[in-house]
C-alpha cells in the first residue's frame, strides 16, 4: 500500500 500510504501523507502535508 505504498501509493495508498504516500496519498495520505501527501493530503496531510496539503491539508484541505
């Protein structure tokens, strides 16, 4: 789940 993991960090990082 290695997409599934940088897709969150990445919204986390955006934020909204």
């Amino acid at each position: 789940m290695e997409i599934y993991g940088e897709s969150v960090t990445a919204m986390s990082i955006l934020g909204p």
